[in-house]
C-alpha cells in the first residue's frame, strides 16, 4: 500500500482537475459537474469569501443542503485558509447562533430556505447574538469572481469545526486539520477498494463526517464522481442510484433499512458492488444478499477521530464483514477499558473541541486516549468487535444489557424494517427492554409475535417488557445523519407507558 504524503485539500482538488478534468466530478439533483468545473466553482467560492475580508484561518459557517454549492464553499474555504463550520439543517436559530458564536465564526453562508424551513426568517434572531456575523444568502454569492493567489494551506491547519449531531443540549465543536480528514478518507478509501471509476452515492448530509470525509473527500482523494441529493428519502436515492449506475455507497444502519424496506426496490436495477456499513450482523447479511453489495465492509468511528477509526479490507472474509470485525488503520491504536470503553489514539484524533477546554480534558485518558463513549471488545487478529454506547447499556436484575443484541435479535424476524431498543424503569428488575420497531413495506406482524419471537431466541432478561410497532421514527427523535436519539426514544417510552414514576 501507499505511504500516506500529507497535503493540503487545494492541491488535491486541483490535481484532479489538471489529471482528469473532463471527467464527472459532482452529480446532484441540480447540476452536473467536472472537476475542471468544479475547481472553478471553487476558486469562485473563495474569491467571494476574499471580498468579504476572510481570509487563512477564519471561521465560515454553510447552512444548506448538500448540493454543488455546499461543496464549492467548502473546497473554496479550504483553498484560502479558512475553516468551513457546517451547521446542521435541523437547528433552530438560538442552536445556529451557539454554534457560530462558539466556533468564533465571522460569516453564515446561507440557504434562505431548505426543506420548508425559512432560514432567512432566522436570521434577525442569529444577528441579535451576533451583530458583527456576515451573513451572505446563498444567491448573492458572486460563482464568476476570480480568487487573489493566496500561500497553500498547511496540511496541519485546521479545516473543519464539526458540531456533534445533538444528542447534547450544548453541541462540542470537534476541530479537525486537512491531514486528519484527508488522511482518514484516504485510510478509508483504501480499505473499500475506492478507485476512479467509481461512483459514489453519498447518503449523509455534508455538514456530518459521513458526508464531508468519507463520501466527499473519499471521492475527491480517489477522483471518483461523487453522487448526492439534498437530503435522504428512501425511493428519490433509489431512483438515482439506478440512473447514475453508482457502485459504491455507506451509511448507517437505518439508511440501508429505509432503501431495502422501501416500495420501490424490488423494481430497481442496481450496479452497486461496496461501500461500508456501520451496521450489526442481521443488517450486513441482507446488505450483501438483497442489495448485492458483495464486497461491503464494517465501519465504526465517531467524529472527535475524523472520524473512521476501524474498517474492513473488501478482500476480508465475508464472515469477517457481516460480524463487524475491522482492523484499525496502519498508525491508530486501539484499547479497551476495564469498563469495557474503546479508547483511541492516533493521527485522526481532534485537535479537540473549539473554545471548550473542559469538555476537551474530559475527552482524553489522562494518558492521551481518547475516550469514545462507545463499547467493544478485541478479538483474534487485533479486530475490534462494537457493541454499543456506554450510555445506553442497561441492568436487568443485575445483567448489563446493550441494546444492539436485542435489536439484532428483533431484525432477524423477516417482517421488520427497523429496531430500536432502549432501557426503561422497573420496579422489581430495576431496568427492562422497552422495544420500537417499523415494518417494511407490505409486511405485517403482530407485537405480541415479534415480542415471542424475541423471547425465543434470546435470554429472558433481553426479551422486551414493552414493544411496539411505529410507522417511522421521525416524530420521535431521529438526528439528520439518520440516528434514531436514543434519549428521546427513552423519554417517549416514559410517557407512553406511563413510566415516568416508577423506582
């Protein structure tokens, strides 16, 4: 393999357009780019930001959908200096400021409106807590401007403040540098077998890692075509993936679920071969079988390490990938707590959070690990098998529970789409299973069958107390990069049985 030669984004960016510049960079509902094009788009973007008076070093925040204009601000940030702050589509106008004033930033680039939500009529409640922000609507932005010539960044510059996705009332903004990004999408690309002729479907929203480094910056380190939407629904990604032949695509688990669930799949004709799944068993043997992705591979990451920590090679045993068992990448290092946490430490580790030394001394080990929240466990060959977060496990009458082997158990009934568990109050066990669950298209099963079906395949102290079947999970707490919130789905389990008393 490669030794990896750290480099700025820019240079990148311009040696595909200079290698390959009549080839498809960008596909979206909009537009249809080249890399030529696409650099253009970005010298533009810069050259708009340079007339603004920003420059190497300051903040901008981009409040769109993902789209050649999220990108093209992105990439011309990146070729002056200046350190993108994504904002997440779902924030309301007092999150947006928090974010802005806690990254420092010094402009807001701007949808006036995105998915019925009026960002424009936000923004007099934005300025009240930030006067001095530039706030810059995304059609005024001059796409003909010529960039100054500016020095090349460093590849240890920052590049990003990503904002945790809101499992927290406070989000932490997470500072990564060119080097941690751009070598994380390439450790990654590397793994999934990424290469020139691909095409990639990205399924996560931009201003999440999932969309910036490993579908983004994958496809801009490998110079394949990069194909998105604005946002994920289950059938327009399932259109498009058809029409644009894409064969490689990631998500998480909910992802994959919501397109092989979906009306429309059995009547589409894919070319996908891989990609990678943050997913459990149940999920990763019906991506291979249904969905045809042969040379899938198992991820696990978080943003606060750019965020991939471990992934498959596409060359591993099936049995490997469908078990999540992943390899970290050459120059990361992984350890497992006495309490069973994944601690992490390497070149894809932040920086640490912006303007939060707290949070960010909390984060590490006194030792300079980084502390993931999340549970596993090393097996053979140093493979790390993820059990789930630590916040999320529960006791039964003394037996930790993780949600994710009830959920596994519960998506292996062939009716199911979706599982979701979480730990609810009881008075004699102290916790018990609360289970929610969405049925695929044209399926049917009853609660009290998915409850014994449940009961026959695993321990009685995993077997949910409480379950029940939802449509979806929209209305009870999804985050945009498609996580159902496990502390909302808690808080409704509360009200709906009436749990909110019990000691």
């Amino acid at each position: 393999m490669m030794k990896w030669q750290p480099r700025p984004l820019g240079l990148l960016l311009e040696a595909n357009a200079r290698e390959r510049g009549g080839a498809e960079a960008l596909v979206t509902s909009t537009a249809r780019l080249t890399w030529s094009q696409l650099l253009d788009r970005a010298r533009s973007a810069a050259a708009d930001l340079q007339a603004r008076g920003l420059g190497h070093g300051d903040r901008v925040g981009i409040l769109m959908g993902n789209g050649e204009e999220w990108l093209s601000l992105f990439y011309g940030a990146a070729l002056i200096g200046a350190v993108t702050v994504p904002v997440n589509t779902r924030f309301k106008a007092s999150e947006i400021a928090f974010c802005l004033k806690q990254s420092d930033a010094k402009a807001l680039y701007y949808a006036e409106t995105f998915l019925k939500i009026d960002f424009g009529a936000m923004m007099p409640e934005v300025a009240a807590e930030l006067p001095a922000l530039k706030r810059v609507p995304l059609g005024s932005v001059d796409w003909k401007a010529a960039m100054k010539p500016v020095a090349d960044p460093s590849p240890d510059d920052l590049l990003l403040i990503q904002f945790t996705s809101g499992t927290t009332a406070y989000p932490k903004g997470v500072m990564l540098t060119h080097d941690n990004m751009l070598r994380n999408a390439w450790a990654a690309g590397t793994r999934i077998g990424c290469r020139a002729e691909d095409r990639y479907f990205n399924c996560r929203p931009f201003f999440h890692v999932g969309g910036s480094t490993l579908s983004a910056l994958m496809s801009l380190m490998f110079g394949c075509c990069l194909v998105t939407l604005p946002t994920f629904e289950a059938g327009a990604a399932l259109e498009m993936l058809e029409r644009e032949r894409c064969t490689l695509i990631s998500g998480n688990d909910t992802i994959f679920q919501m397109l092989m669930g979906h009306e429309d799949f059995r009547k589409r004709k894919l070319s996908l071969r891989g990609g990678w799944a943050a997913s459990g068993p149940q999920t990763m043997r019906a991506i291979i079988d249904k969905l045809g992705m042969k040379h899938v591979c198992a991820a696990y990451g978080l943003s606060e390490a750019s965020p991939n920590v471990v992934m498959n090679d596409w060359r591993d045993p099936e049995e490997l990938r469908v078990q999540g068992l992943a390899k970290t990448h050459e120059g990361l290092e992984i350890r497992i707590s006495p309490e069973g946490e994944i601690q992490v430490r390497g070149w894809s580790v932040m920086k640490g959070y912006c303007n939060n030394p707290e949070a960010t001394a909390k984060a590490f080990t006194e030792d300079g690990w980084l502390r993931t929240g999340d549970l596993g466990e090393i097996v053979a060959d140093g493979r790390l098998r993820m059990v789930g977060r630590l916040k999320d496990v529960f006791r039964v009458g003394g037996e930790n529970v993780a949600p994710a082997e009830v959920e596994e158990v519960l998506l292996a009934h062939p009716a199911v789409e979706t599982a979701q568990v979480v730990g609810v109050p009881d008075a004699r066990l102290g916790e018990v299973a609360c289970a929610y669950v969405s049925l695929k298209d044209g399926a049917r099963a009853t609660e009290e069958e998915l409850t014994a079906f449940a009961r026959a395949r695993c321990a009685n102290f995993r077997v949910p107390r409480y379950l029940r079947i939802v449509a979806d999970f929209e209305a009870i707490g999804m985050t945009a990069s498609g996580k159902v919130q496990k502390a909302k789905l808690r808080e409704h389990a509360l009200k709906e049985f009436n749990l909110g008393g019990v000691t």
